[in-house]
C-alpha cells in the first residue's frame, strides 16, 4: 500500500519535473530567436528535456534514501529531482554557474551530487557499469544500499547495458536497471532498432527478474520496484525493470522532429502520467486544496531555483584548469597558455 | 570565391560542407552497390549534423541504415562488410564515443590488413563529428584528431572546407584503406550552428578527388608559419589578416594527418624561421608535438621559435567562460605568432 505521504511526495516531484521542464524550455529558446543558435542564450549546449518520463522517475525513487546510488544517462532532471539532488544548484549548473553542483563543468548531461548519490553520463548505457559498481561497494561492506541505473529503450542495445545485467546477475548485486521507453531514440522508433518490443525480457537471457509497466502509472511504478528494491536490500540480487513514458518534447530542445508522426505527438501528449497521479490522489481521498497547494509550492520552488541561479555567478576562467586530478602530482600543468612549454632554439 | 554569375559558367557551386559531403557520397553510391551508409539517425533524420541529409529519399532505407545504438555491433560491421568486398560508410555520431566500438576500430579495421599480410583489406569508411565551441561538454567536444591518428593502419582526413570536403569524401570512399573522415560540426553549415566565414565555398558539380598528403597552403607569408586543421584554419586566416601589417604569416592546413605532409610543413619553416602550431586537440602526447617534432628533426637549423596554441590538457568543461578560456581563440594565435617575433 502506498501511504498518503508518499502519494503526495511522488506528484510533488512529478509536477515539479513536469513544471521545471516547461520553465527550462522557455529560458533555452530564449536568447535563440529569431534564428535557433545552439550555442546563444542563457542555457547553451544540447538540452534534452524529460516532460512525459516523470512517473518513472517518481515510482522508483521513492524507495531510495540518500545512501542508495542513481546513475542517469543524458536526459536526467526527473529523476535528478525524486532522487533529492538540490534544485537550485544543480539549476545553476545548467546555466553554467560558479555555484553549480559541477562549478558550471559538468552542464546538464553531467550532473554530480555526491550528497544523494546521484551521477550522470552522456554516453548511451555508460552509466550502468558504474551502478554495478555501486552496489558491488555496498555489498563489500556489508551495506544494504541500493543502486539503481536509468537507461533509454534506444540503449538496450548497447553492450555496457548487457554486460552490466551480466555482471550484477552473475555477482547477485543489488541493482535495479530501470529502463524509459519513450518510443524514440533521437530518429529511430524502437522496432527499427529492435525485435523485442518488451526491453525487460532482455532480463531472461540473465536468468534474473524482468518487468514491465505498460502505461506511465507512476504507482503501478512504485510497485514494482518496491518489489525489485526490496529483493535487491534483502540480498537477492538484481531486477530489470522496464516503464512505458512519453516523449512530450523533441529529442533535444531545437529538435523539430520531422520524422515523428503528428499522430505520435499527439498521442504522447494524452497520455498524461500527472493528470493519471491527480485522479489516484484525489480517489485516495486527497482533497483538491491539498492538490493544489502541492501544484503551487512545487511550482514556485522552481521558479526560486530559476531566480537563484541565474543571480550566481558565472565561472572564472582560470577554473578551467582545475579539478582535473583530486591530488594534483608535483610538477603536472595542464598547459593552459601558448607558448608557455617550449621555445625551440636553433641558431635564435 | 566565385561570384553567383561567373560559377554557372564553370559549372561550380557555392556550397556547405555538408552539402559538399553529401553530393559525394551520392554520387559515389550511384556508381557503386557497394557503397552504402550506417548510423544512428542517419536516415530519416539524415545525420544529426547533416552528414547524410537526403540520402534516405533517393537510396531507401536498404542503403541509408538506420542501426541500433551499438557502436561495436555496426562498426564492426562495416569492417566485415568491407572484408567482404562492400564499400561501407559507417558514422560514428560524435567522435567522443569512440570509446564505445574502439576495438572494432583499432583492432580490426585498422590491423587486419597488416595481421593478413595484406590477404585481407578493409575499405571502409568511418564518418564522424569532432569539435567543440558550443558548449556540449567533456563528452561530446573533443577533436581527438591524434587519438586516431597515433594508431597505425589507418587513413585520417579534416577537411576545412566544402570543396576538400568533396574531393576528399570521394578520395576516401575510393581508398582500398580504411579511412577516418573527420568533419568539425561548427564548419558543417547546419541551420542551428552558424559556421564562421570560410567553410562555405565554390564547389565544383562535377566528381574530383583530392590526393590523401597533400596540405594546402591557406595563405602565402614569409614571417610565420602557422599549421592547423578544422576549424582553427578559419581562425588562423582571421589572425594572420589582423597581423597582416606587423607579421607576414603563413598559414598551412593540413587536410590529412595519415599520411601527414611534412615537406609542405618543412619548407614553410625553412623559409620563416618561426612555427606555431594550432591544434584543438589535447596539449599533450598528441597532433601538435608531432608536428613540432617532424618540424625539429627536419628543420633544426632553421627554427628560432616553436610555439604551440592547442586545448589545455583537461577535459572539456560546460560553461561559456570555461570553454571560450580554453578552446584557442584567434587572439590567442595572434598572440602566440607575436611572441615568436619578439
Ligand atoms: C554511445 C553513444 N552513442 C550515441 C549517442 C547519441 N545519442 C544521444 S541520445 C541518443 C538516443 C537515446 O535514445 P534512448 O536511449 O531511447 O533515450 P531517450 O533519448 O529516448 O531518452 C543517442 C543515439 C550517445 N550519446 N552515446
Ligand atoms: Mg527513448
């Protein structure tokens, strides 16, 4: 049973997610009219936006605790957001700020807070071997933390993937592969790049435990991985998990999406996992006032985050020099200025 | 450049350099069966930076492919494919992910030639993205020009241009070698990046290729020999204009790196005296010491100044300021020829 706190946490970070991605599209495509410029504005760079993937983000991540690791691949706010990662810095990293999660290194595909445990990569599936490694170290040292890696339908594919449900099966490590299918990888719908329409039936060649949720039902998510994290703490090994989301947006902001038919759009945009999670919380018994409060404070936090990090400051430009090593060794410089390494003499 | 009335009598056409590209792969295909394309969102999308932009609609999807994203599974599938007397073109979508197939691409494509005592080759061409200055991050904004080319066994060719883009689409396609097209995204024209003043060119309509060793001399000058490639022979040209009244420099790009023209490089460093190397890969172990070293064991003598303006080595950060402080500038390569005056 999902308990009333939970219920109103889990559309709490859905609406949130939802909102913070509607406010981050207006501020990306500000500053790139009237010709789209990747890289002017108050947010350069590719930004892939997960409006439409929150109830996988909400369902799962409400069983985790600081402790317990997440690693996102390149379209990660959602689940940065369920999994605690602080909004207003990891905000300010996005619009490439001094007081980033990241000092304004990293940038949206590369979000780090150590504090809950949370790290991206951009590189399809690369985050799942790290995640196996995660729950390796708390299996080693006797902890009862989880780790959990969030992957695409498009990166099922991928031999990291493989390799880590492999690996996590063979070493019976607490993992919950958490699979998005969105339909999309950037162009390509996911029958052309694959015959198994059902990604969580990859689990079978693993001989470990494979589920999916058919509609993006953010409490039919809970169950599922309430199960898979359970078994996983209790020392019995890893699950793969699979969620039917929906791409509201193009696949990166600019994305114009010609490929994409009208009809899938549309689609897309009906099946709406908040307004699902709004009709459970108020069959729950969940007042309208209590919903719409939730909906307001969810909203004006991302706007304080939006305020905050725009008023930070932006990197020096020496900083890029830094945080290449932990421990610097004696006598390495990362070559920063022309001309600063050699000057060859022949006859000068 | 040509004017718009003079290039309809020469049959050119002013053109960007995914067009350029385009036009050559075309064209090549119509040629050859063997000749076909494989990517990620290489078809409907046609390239994310326009590599294969309307192939899909003349060749269909058996020839323009759509893959799964599986670096080793499609690249390797090219070199077996190649093996098998096929003439593929795979595109690795950013260079940065190189890491996912490399095997594919420096234990098989690049070797199998010399481990088969030549009984095998692999004539194949692997397309891909490089470069930075729009704020895409460590992981997709590296260059990694010397990563490839420091491995033997392969052909490697930046083009800075669309009318090299063509000639050395068409050489590569041709080359019974495997072949590393790498192609800057800020040179290629897409509608959401604006390329800088040069990459656009007069094209010629007619087929021609470009011999893989051979730099081309940018810009004539007798003070200042500056090499470069990619992206930053726009921004070398900008600095030798703005030097034009104190310095007179001469700007060489270097087209392909295997094989590398070191006597264009010679000659120009016999004659100035002076050599900068400008380079947005990593500082170290990498495109600008060899150049540097082929300038040294062959033009000691001659040399008085040897600089090198290149990226820090560090990985690649987000913010504009972080990334603007390291990727080279033109005022840091007109700084750079100016200290080798001083
Ligand atoms: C190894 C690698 N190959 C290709 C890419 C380029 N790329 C970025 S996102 C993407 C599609 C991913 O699709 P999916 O896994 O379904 O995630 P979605 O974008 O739908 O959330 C691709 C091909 C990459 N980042 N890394
Ligand atoms: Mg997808």
């Amino acid at each position: 049973m999902i308990s009333d706190t939970e219920l109103q946490e889990m559309y709490g970070w859905m609406v949130t997610a939802r909102y913070y991605e509607e406010r981050l599209q207006e501020e990306y495509l500000e500053g790139k009219q009237p010709a789209f410029d990747i890289s002017a504005g108050p947010i350069p760079g590719e930004l892939h936006l997960a409006a439409g993937q929150e109830a996988a983000a909400a369902g799962v991540c409400s069983h985790l605790r600081d402790a317990d690791t997440v690693t996102a691949p390149h379209r990660p706010h959602h689940v940065a957001i369920a999994k605690g990662v602080d909004l207003k810095r990891m905000t300010a990293e996005i619009f490439g700020r001094r007081t980033g999660l990241c000092k304004g290194k990293g940038g949206h595909m590369h979000l780090f807070d150590s504090t809950v445990n949370f790290a991206g990569s951009g590189i399809i599936a690369e985050g799942c071997p790290p995640a196996v490694g995660a729950a390796l170290a708390a299996e080693k040292r006797g902890e009862d933390n989880v780790a959990v890696a969030y992957l695409g339908e498009g990166a099922i594919s991928q031999g990291g993937f493989l390799e880590s449900l492999n690996l996590a099966s063979v070493q019976n490590l607490p993992v919950l592969f958490v699979i998005e299918d969105n339909d999309w990888a950037i162009s390509m719908p996911k029958e052309r790049v694959t015959d198994v329409g059902n990604g969580s039936q990859r689990a079978d060649g693993f001989d470990m435990p494979g589920k999916r949720v058919d509609y993006d039902d953010a409490c039919a998510v809970y169950e599922a991985a309430g199960e898979a994290i359970g078994r996983a703490r209790d020392g019995n090994g890893p699950t793969l998990l699979e969620v039917q989301v929906h791409r509201r947006m193009g696949h990166f902001m600019g994305d114009a999406e010609g490929y994409r038919p009208e009809a899938d759009s549309e689609r897309a945009k009906q099946r709406d996992s908040i307004e699902r999670m709004e009709s459970t919380l108020q069959k729950a018994g969940i007042d309208d006032d209590t919903i719409d409060d939730i909906r307001d404070r969810s909203h004006q936090r991302v706007e304080d985050a939006i305020e905050w990090a725009k008023d930070q400051p932006e990197p020096d430009p020496d900083e890029a020099y830094n945080d290449v090593f932990t421990n610097p060794p004696a006598g390495w410089t990362p070559n920063t200025k022309p001309g600063q390494t050699e000057s060859a003499g022949g006859d000068d | 450049m040509a004017e718009a009335d003079e290039s309809e009598t020469t049959g050119e056409r002013e053109t960007t350099m995914s067009r350029a590209m385009v036009s050559a792969i075309a064209s090549e295909m119509r040629d050859s069966d063997d000749v076909f394309v494989m990517g990620e969102d290489v078809a409907d999308y046609g390239g994310i930076f326009d590599s294969t932009d309307g192939l899909l609609e003349e060749f269909g999807r058996e020839k323009i492919m759509d893959v799964p994203i599986s670096e080793t599974g499609f690249i390797g599938a090219a070199v077996g494919a190649a093996q098998a007397g096929m003439r593929p073109i795979a595109e690795l979508m950013f260079a940065d992910f190189f890491g996912v197939g490399m095997d594919q691409i420096y234990n098989q494509m690049a070797k199998n030639t010399y481990m088969s005592g030549s009984t095998v080759n692999v004539p194949m061409v692997l397309m891909t993205a490089v470069g930075g200055t729009y704020n895409d991050a460590a992981q997709h904004s590296q260059t990694l020009y010397g990563t490839f080319a420091h491995l033997p066994g392969m052909k490697v060719v930046v083009p800075s241009t669309a009318a090299d883009a063509k000639g050395l689409m068409h050489t590569a396609i041709r080359d019974d070698d495997p072949v590393v097209y790498m192609f800057h995204k800020r040179l290629m024209g897409i509608g959401w990046m604006p390329a800088p003043d040069g990459p656009k060119t007069s094209v010629p309509e007619d087929d021609y290729t470009i011999d893989f060793g051979e730099a081309d001399v940018k810009r004539e000058g007798d003070d200042v020999t500056v090499v470069t490639l990619g992206l930053h022979v726009h921004r070398a040209l900008e600095a030798a204009d703005a030097l034009a009244e104190e310095v007179d420099v001469e700007v060489i790009d270097l087209r392909t790196l295997v094989p590398l023209d070191t006597e264009t490089v010679l000659e120009s460093v016999r004659k100035t005296g002076r050599l900068v190397v400008v380079d947005e890969d990593y500082h170290s172990f990498g495109l600008s010491g060899e150049i540097v070293a082929r300038a040294t064991e062959g033009a000691l003598a001659n040399l008085s100044a040897v600089r090198r303006v290149t990226m820090p080595d560090a990985p690649i950060p987000y913010a504009r300021p972080l990334e603007q402080e390291v990727n080279p500038g033109r005022e840091d390569i007109i700084e750079a020829v100016q200290s080798t005056t001083e």
